[in-house]
C-alpha cells in the first residue's frame, strides 16, 4: 500500500486532470467519467488507511453479561 502523502499527492494530481478534461470535453464526456472514477478509488484507498489507522487505536467495549 503507498503512503497517505503519496495518494494525496496523486488526488490532488488527478482532481487537476478531471477538472481540465471536464472543461474541454464536457461534464457528460465518457472521458470525464472515467477519470472520476480513478479519482473516486484515490480517494477511497486515502480512506481506508486513514479510517484502519483510527480504528486500530479504538478500545475494545466492553462485554455486558445478560441478566
């Protein structure tokens, strides 16, 4: 898995991207569509380090016996 810094710095790369394809092409442009989607996953792997980083810190609960 890459670095936290490197996907931002990709997001941030591809954001750019989408944005200069949306202006010349269209909103509706399939090319357009495909670039949101591989910024869509950038984001989501961003996601999941920085959420499996935060859950692993949690502390357990605790198990309340049933009467």
């Amino acid at each position: 898995m890459r670095e936290p810094k490197q996907i931002r710095d990709q997001i941030e790369q591809n954001r750019h991207e989408l944005s200069r394809l949306a202006e010349y092409h269209g909103m509706q442009d399939y090319k357009v569509l495909q670039q949101s989607m591989v910024l869509d996953e950038l984001i989501n792997e961003y996601n999941r380090f920085k959420y499996k980083k935060h859950f692993m810190k949690r502390q357990p609960i605790g198990i309340i016996p049933f009467k």
